[in-house]
C-alpha cells in the first residue's frame, strides 16, 4: 500500500509527479494548508514539523520532499531517475536536490510575507524586496547553467522533478520570461504524460489568491 499526504501545489506535488512516473499505485490523502488539518494529533503523528508531504509506503512512514524523492529513487532504480553511488552524475543530482530548496526556502518566505500575513500585520517591503531579488538570481544562476533538455547530461531525472516544482511557484512572484531556457526546459517537461497525470490528481489549490503578488510600493 502507497499513501501520499498531500496539500495542492504544495511540495507534496513532486512527490506525487515522481510516483507517476515511477507508474506506482498509490492513494492520495488530502489537506488544506489553511485549515488546521495539517496540525491535528493524526498528521502530528506522521509529521512531526505538521507540513506535507508524508508518504506511507509499504508499512514504512516517510516525509520530507527530497528524503522521499531520493528514497523511492533507490527502492525503483530499475526506472533510473537517480544516478547510482559512483555514477559521475550523482554529485549533480544532489546538488540540484539542494539547490531545489534553496529556491523553496525562497518561495516559501515569499508565501508567508505576501499570502499569508494579513492585515494589521503588513509585509517589509525591504524584506520582501530582498526575498525576491534572490529569487530572480537563484533562478538566473540555473538559466546559466541549463545547456541541455535537462539539468543532468543524461536526460531526464528526479533532479528535473524537484527542481521544476520551484520553477512553477515561482510565476507568481518573477516574470519567468526573463529565463527563455528555463521555460523551454519548462514547456518539455510539462508535455511529460506522467505530470499531466499529476496535475489532473493534484486538486485544488486555496494558497494562492491571485496571479501574481508584486513587490510591494516603497521597497
């Protein structure tokens, strides 16, 4: 039995694209990030930071986005979405792990300054101008380096799945036209049939509340 604990376009999303990909059956558990589900004793019990995703699989209980990823990497490595130990190409598809959350750390800041405080309670323009300067260049430095289809020499892999998420968010704080190869990498990766298949399992979303969220006037 596979169990996703998922919120939509939450970071739970990666792990839901990957399990398609990996052509799992799974089932999906859903929450909202708004109405306290997420803090119940049940989901405290599963994740002890209340945040998704939780992914019960097999009788075993993980959580955590990138230990999930990597994970169900190593437990299907017939499907070869993680170079191997020793593989020259591992290093790489950490560090685009990593870097994943440096972008996610961005957004999620973003998120808390301009989606989630509300009034009396007003966002630093300075801060939020900041967040999202690092933003702009976090995903600069990744339009620099994208020379091929995908971030790894050798195609597709979960590297692309943790990272992309990020991308995605990211519209409602940057122009993403800015990064012409990020979007064409964007573009083939949406056409991928097992993210459509996610995307159409995705549910939802009560996050985001508009478009777009510009930085603030005065920052």
């Amino acid at each position: 039995m596979i169990r996703l604990h998922h919120v939509p376009m939450a970071r739970s999303l990666r792990v839901m694209w990957l399990l398609e990909e990996l052509g799992l059956d799974y089932e999906v558990a859903y929450y909202s990030i708004r109405d306290g589900s997420l803090r119940s004793p049940e989901f405290l019990a599963l994740s002890p930071a209340g945040r998704v995703p939780v992914l019960e699989h097999q009788g075993a209980v993980w959580f955590e986005s990138g230990a999930i990823m990597q994970l169900l990497c190593e437990t299907y490595p017939e499907a070869g979405l993680l170079p191997a130990p020793g593989n020259p190409e591992r290093a790489r598809a950490l560090e685009v792990f990593a870097y994943a959350e440096t972008v996610g750390c961005l957004l999620e800041n973003l998120n808390l300054n301009q989606v989630f405080l509300r009034p009396p309670a007003q966002p630093s323009a300075v801060v939020v101008k900041l967040l999202n300067a690092r933003l702009r260049a976090s995903l600069a430095a990744m339009e620099a380096r994208m020379d091929g289809d995908y971030l790894l020499p050798s195609g597709f892999s979960a590297a692309d799945v943790m990272f992309a998420y990020g991308f995605e968010l990211a519209r409602y704080y940057v122009d993403l036209d800015t990064y012409p190869r990020l979007m064409a990498y964007w573009e083939r990766l949406r056409a991928r049939p097992a993210y459509q298949r996610a995307k159409a399992r995705d549910g939802e979303q009560d996050i985001y509340i508009q478009e777009f969220y510009p930085v603030p006037e005065g920052a």
